[in-house]
C-alpha cells in the first residue's frame, strides 16, 4: 500500500483513546485506539464532510466530580482526627500528614477540572454515512498539530473536487475487524468493582468509628484487589483451560492478538487439513487473511466458507470486495500531489 500523504494523531472529543487520521490515495484510514480495544476504518474522501465546532470537554468535568468526591472521602477520616484530637498519638500523624496532602492535591483537582469543563475548546468534526446511519467524529485542535491538520482538510478537499471531475465510483466505508483486548478489559472492570466498593467499606468504616463501635471492619480492605484479580483469572480460565477447543486454534487467535499474522495463518492453514468443516477456524482464516490484503486466497476459502454459514460467507465476500476496491483507491494520486514524496508527521 502506499504510504501516508498526510498522518496526524489527534483526540477525539469526550471518547477515551487516541485517533490517527492517514491519507492515502483518496482514502482517509481513520485508526482509533484506546487502552481495551483498536480498530481502522476506511472512508472514501468523497464522504466526507468537515465542520468547525467548539466543545465543553466533559472528560474535564468527570475529572472535577472525581476529584472532589475523593477529597470527601478523603475528608471523612480527616474529621474524625479533628473531633477525637485528645484521643490521638503523635505517631498519628505518620498517616494523618500523608491524608492530608492527597486531599489538598485532590481538592484542587476537582477545581481545576471544573474551572476547565466550563471553557470552550476548538474542534474538527468529520461527518459521513456509515451502514444507513450519519457518522460524526469530532476531535480537539491543539497548537501544536493545527498546521498539519490545515493541510490534511485542504487536501481532502482538492481531492473531493477532483474526484467529481474524473468521474470516479463513489466507494462505501469499509470498516476492518475490530480487535480487543481481553486481559485489560476485565481488569478494567475489576478495578472498578473495586472503587464502588472502596467507597461503600469507607463510609460504614466512619460511621462505625463515629459511632464508637468496638468491632471495625478495617480488614474488609484486603477484599479490593480480589474484583480485578478474579476477573482476569476468569478471562484467563475461559481463553484457555476451556475443554473442546483446538490447541491450533488456541494458537492461532494468540497470534492473532499479538499481530503475527504469518504465524496464525500457518497454524489456521494446518487445522483446517485436520478439521475441513472447522468453521469457526475458516472464518478466522479469512479475516487474516483480508488484513494482509491477500484478497483472492480469502475470497477462495469464503467459497468453501459458504456451505457452512452462507449468509455470513455473502457478508464476507461484499466485504473483501470493497476492500479490494479501497486498496486500488490508496494507491490512487492525484497529479496535483505527485511531488510529494514524504509524510508529515506530528
């Protein structure tokens, strides 16, 4: 494939992760990463249609409602030193000096974040259709990338106009196959089973103190790491101690998780000789296969996919299709921009 006439990471507006914008040919490659999940998708300029807007970034405000619901948390056993003070050790102050600073630090946290949420901030919004549905991306302007930014909406604009000219066949969006990531994904969810519960255990631990109980439940601590652990070892057991499932197959999609694509399409290849009606086998073989842009060998094992799932194999085959025509599109150059010989990188 050709490379990048244009390439900026950008941040896409109150979204977790990170967005790569790539020109190539007359195909803006949209690459969208966040901490549990990556995926590309593939627009024909000629869809797109671009907007200046200013947002409240809310991700600011969430920062601020964080911050300072930690700071009263934080606040609750602060008090208690305050009310019990005769009660208390001079060793107390070892934890008390320690609390005392990460309330001040999240306290300002919360403000600051406040004092953000309420400025508006320049954004770019891209807007296209996407399977009968509008489609808007927006994505925060910051200095240091506006100037590439400008040339890249200036040159998918020459390109719309003179696409029109040459008459092309307008293209669909074709979006390639999302890939997850399993292992951070349910630690994720344990670590935040174990925030709500850090906060339940804080507030019944005050109020036991307040109220001079002579039983605490400190040690009801020790739980939190359990959610976070439990929920990758569950991952762990369902990806790979589960009985029934093909050791090559195991390999395959670790291979795939980890980009070896070569390697998983060995493994998948060797299955398949073993285990022909192996479908689940099959129609990983052609996703890998279409993401190398081996089109003709995916669109082959599609025909035998299809005496199995023939819906699914019709889907499939559309897909490689477009694809293959998004492929001939990236190595398309305007003449205009034949006397660029490298990306602009930020």
């Amino acid at each position: 494939m050709s490379n990048p006439l244009y390439l900026v990471n950008l941040t896409r507006v109150n979204q977790p992760g990170k967005v790569c914008l790539e020109l190539k040919g007359s195909i803006l490659v949209i690459h969208k990463e966040s901490w549990v999940s990556k995926y590309s998708l593939y627009v024909p300029v000629e869809v797109v249609d671009i907007e200046k807007e200013k947002y409240r970034n809310y991700r600011k405000l969430w920062e601020g409602i964080l911050g300072l619901m930690l700071a009263f948390l934080l606040c609750l056993p602060l008090s208690l030193w305050f009310i019990y003070k005769p009660l208390f050790y001079l060793y107390d102050l070892l934890w008390i000096l320690p609390l005392v600073g990460l309330f001040l630090f999240t306290l300002i946290i919360g403000f600051l974040g406040f004092a953000r949420f309420s400025k508006l901030n320049p954004a770019i919004s891209l807007i296209f259709h996407h399977r009968s549905r509008l489609m808007k991306m927006s994505f925060w302007i910051k200095p240091e990338i506006q100037t590439t930014l400008e040339k890249l909406l200036v040159k998918i604009t020459e390109l719309k106009k003179l696409l029109e000219t040459e008459g092309y066949i307008p293209l669909k969006i074709c979006p390639m196959w999302f890939h997850s990531k399993p292992y951070r994904k349910s630690l994720l969810m344990g670590t935040a089973v174990s925030f709500v519960l850090f906060c339940i255990i804080t507030v019944f631990l005050v109020l036991q103190v307040a109220g001079e109980y002579e039983e605490k439940i400190w040690w009801t601590y020790l739980i939190l790491p359990l959610p976070p652990l439990v929920s990758v070892i569950r991952e762990y057991i369902r990806r790979k101690l589960l009985w029934g499932i093909p050791k090559r197959l195991k390999k395959a999609r670790n291979a795939f998780e980890k980009e070896n694509y070569s390697s998983a399409i060995t493994e998948l290849q060797q299955l398949l000789k073993e285990q022909p009606d192996l479908g689940v086998a099959r129609f990983l073989l052609v996703q890998l296969l279409a993401e190398k842009g081996e089109y003709d060998r995916a669109l082959k094992h599609c025909e035998e996919f299809y005496f199995q799932e023939p819906s699914l194999a019709t889907e499939l085959k559309t897909t490689i299709w477009w694809l293959r025509c998004v492929q001939e599109r990236m190595e398309y150059v305007s003449r205009e921009s034949s006397d660029i010989t490298s990306s602009i990188k930020e």
